[in-house]
C-alpha cells in the first residue's frame, strides 16, 4: 500500500534510495555501544517501545534462525508478528519484516523523514549523532508501535546486549542461545565477559531461556537471572531434546522435545544441522513459556507446520542441486565448527569448491584453519564493506593453513563469483561461506544469474 502519495513509482524508488544513502551514511559514526542516545530517542519519541511487547534474543550464533522458528509457529497460529533482524538479506528496509514481508519502502522514506530531524538535535546536543544501528532500531520500533501494530515482535540483538541499541525494551521473556568468541574487541576477550554482555538483556522479573550449556558462561547466565528474580529455563535441565537421526533425511530434522509443561514427538525442521536443532528446541521452550505465562494459544499442528516452514537465508542454505551449491553465513569459530559438523554429517568424505571472503574484525585465522582440510579449491575475493578483509591477507592465510591448497584469488566479486559458479560438473559441491554480508551478495548475484530472488 502506498501510505505517501508518490506520483509514481519511479519517483518513490528514488526517495527510497536517496533515505537508504542517508541511513547507511550513518556508518562513517561506527559502532557505539551504549544506551544513552537510545533511552534520550525514545523520550523525544514519548516511549513507542511501551506499546510493544517483544520476544529478545540475544547469543553468539543462532539468533536469525530462532527469530524464524518462533515466528512461524505464531503466524500459523494467526497472530500478527513483527521481527527485527541483522544483517539484512536483500534492501536495508528488509531488516524490519510484518509476518515475514519487508517493510514497505514508502513507509520507509516517512520514517526517516520523521526521524532526521532527532538525529540532527542529537547530533547538535551532548549524545553525538546516532548510528545506522541505532537509526534502523528506531524505525522498526516507530513502523511496529505506530503503523503495523503486531500482536509480538521477535527482537534480534545486533552486537552483544547490554549495550546493543535494541535493549531498550522489556520483553515478555529473553532469549539467549549460545556464548562464543566474536565481537571480542567490543564484547570482551574472554567468555565471562562475553556472556556478561548477553545476559544484560535479562529483566527484573521476566523469564529467561537457554541453550548455553558450557561452566562459566552459563553461571554468568544463571547469575545474572538470580539477581534479577528472573526464572532461568536451561537446557538440558528444565527441557531436553532427542534428535531423531534415522527419520532425518534429505533435507530434514527430526526430533522430540521434553519440557516442564508438555512434550512433543516428531518435530520436524527444514533447516539443517545438529545446531538447528537445539535453535528449534529453544523455540519451544520459548513458545512453551508465552503460553504458561502470557495465555499464548496456538495448538499442537501450529507448532509442528510453522517449525516445519521455518527457512533462514544463508544457514545451510541448499540453493541448488546436481552440483549442490550451499550458503552458509559462517562468520565466527562456533559457526563454522557448526557447519563442518553439517557438512561431514551430509557428505562424508567429501571435498568443497569454496567461495571466501569475511570481514577483518573476526578470527578469520582460526575459521581457516576449520575450514582448509575439507577445501578441493578455494576462491577468495573483496565485498564491499568497510570492515571487510582483504583476498590478498585471505590468500596469505589459507596457504600458512594448506600450502598444497589450490587458491584463487580475485578482487573483483562479479569476476570472482564467475569463476566459481559453475554448474557444468555436478559432482562437484560449491559452498560459499565466511560472512552473512558476503552470503546477502551472493543471493543478489544467483538472483541475477538464474532466477528471481524470491525464487532463492
């Protein structure tokens, strides 16, 4: 629905483009985490955040996918459900989804035009101006409490918790999923100050769910929920799965979730791999508590068909077949173990034509290391974005890990990405991991190759 009048829509395009250019401008003021800008927006605002009521996630890996399993299922059950996620798969507005549709670009364009002027008093007053991040966290709060109005919004950190720009809001329950090592210039170099991050999403009062399962940052978790009289629901302590390898085939996970309140038998999932597993199971658990809690309905087949329909661009992504060629956004140590895992589990013994890039402020180091012994060949490249590592230190990297390891390396993506599309041979598997930013250009650029988008 157009909501602005624009005379046409080439005319709106344009204005899209030219908000787009203006928020991504933003970026030159980089991270800034804290909450002061945020809480000083949101009385300027007169406190949209109050009319909402969110689900919060927070974690190292597995945020994007848990938004999606518990999305669905309460779509299927016919509630109206805002998310907020990052990055963005496809325009800047795509962050911002109403029962799984974009946020309209006309309504976009009214939302930055209502919001430059607060970022130019901010900019003008002791705050400083705000980020990109935190712009993009207030259009989403403005098009949730003040033109789309959801009955929920599942609500995905950006960067740590404490700090992050969307933990201005009191959710229903939080959600962390697991505590790895990423963002540790920011976050902290060790797993006690990382979890310390991610726990500060916990309210006084409201339930907390996890699936973090490792010593010290799950008693920074469990700690945290105590001072603050929150009740903490552990994995494999107060629910527990069984995932059901022998009815797990093609493209499926099967498994049964065991939880305080009830249990369920055969839950199946279209994403792959043992991590989405326990990313659905957390699901559960979390729907579990909206309904115990919050007088949440939705029946058993709800549960069962929105988990199922559940789809996470570029986690596991199979995108196509004979070759099979796989996104995954991979960007950290947790993940791109986690994916190895996939990969032996669904084609053992088995090497993979790679396509590398990543962005500088990760331990690429260390993913290469992961990554290098299961590499037929690999090509890097350089994507367009300020934190984004170069393919020539990419290059130097993969050949310390396998000097025997064929590399290629070109600059340009458009060439690069030819290169290492090829579906001529299909015994060979493709796989393009390393970032969810480089993954987003490489959706864009399949899209153009052989299909629309909407059809990947």
């Amino acid at each position: 629905m157009n909501r602005t009048g624009f005379g046409s829509e080439g005319k709106m395009m344009g204005q899209f483009e030219e908000a787009v250019a203006w928020v991504k401008g933003l970026q030159k003021f980089g991270i800034k985490p804290g909450l002061e800008r945020m809480k000083w927006a949101m009385d300027k605002l007169d406190h949209p955040e109050q009319r909402l009521k969110f689900v919060h996630i927070a974690g190292t890996n597995g945020k994007g996918s848990t938004v999606q399993y518990i999305s669905h299922v309460l779509q299927e059950a016919g509630y109206r459900i805002g998310t907020f996620t990052s990055p963005a798969m496809g325009d800047i507005n795509t962050h911002v989804r109403s029962n799984g549709e974009p946020m309209g670009m006309d309504d976009f364009v009214m939302l930055v035009d209502r919001l430059k002027p607060l970022v130019d008093e901010a900019s003008k007053s002791e705050w400083g101006t705000l980020t990109e991040f935190e712009v993009l966290t207030l259009l989403a709060i403005l098009y949730f409490a003040a033109m789309d109005y959801p009955d929920f919004v599942i609500w995905e950190t950006g960067l740590g918790g404490r700090l992050d720009s969307t933990n201005v809001v009191t959710p229903l329950v939080s959600v962390i999923t697991n505590i790895g090592h990423d963002h540790i210039h920011i976050l902290g170099d060790s797993l006690e100050q990382i979890a310390a991050e991610k726990a500060g999403i916990i309210k006084h009062g409201f339930p907390v769910v996890t699936t973090e399962t490792s010593a010290i940052p799950l008693h920074v978790i469990a700690e945290t929920a105590k001072d603050r009289r929150s009740r903490l629901y552990q994995f494999e302590k107060d629910f527990f799965l069984t995932r059901k390898l022998e009815l797990s085939e093609g493209e499926k996970e099967v498994f049964d979730f065991h939880g305080p309140f009830r249990s369920y038998e055969g839950l199946t999932i279209s994403i792959l791999g043992e991590h989405q597993v326990k990313n659905a199971g957390l699901s559960v658990m979390v729907l579990e508590i909206l309904r115990q809690y919050y007088a949440v309905y939705f029946e058993e087949q709800d549960l069962a068909k929105g988990l199922e329909a559940a789809k996470w661009p570029g986690r596991f992504e199979i995108v196509h077949k004979n070759p099979y060629l796989i996104l995954d956004g991979a960007h950290n140590i947790e993940g791109m173990k986690a994916l190895l895992v996939t990969l032996r589990e669904r084609f053992p013994n088995q090497m993979f034509k790679v396509f590398y890039a990543a962005l500088h402020d990760k331990d690429i180091i260390g993913m290469i290391r992961e990554l290098a012994p299961i590499c037929k060949e690999v090509t890097l490249t350089d994507i367009d974005h300020p934190r984004a590592a170069t393919s020539a230190n990419l290059e130097m990297w993969f050949r310390d890990a396998n000097p025997e390891l064929v590399v290629r390396r070109i600059p340009s993506f458009e060439e690069a990405f030819d290169s290492w599309y090829r579906l001529d041979d299909t015994s060979e598997i493709l796989l393009a991991t390393g970032s969810l930013y480089f993954i987003s250009d490489i959706r864009n650029a399949l899209g153009k190759a052989q299909a629309s988008p909407s059809d990947l």
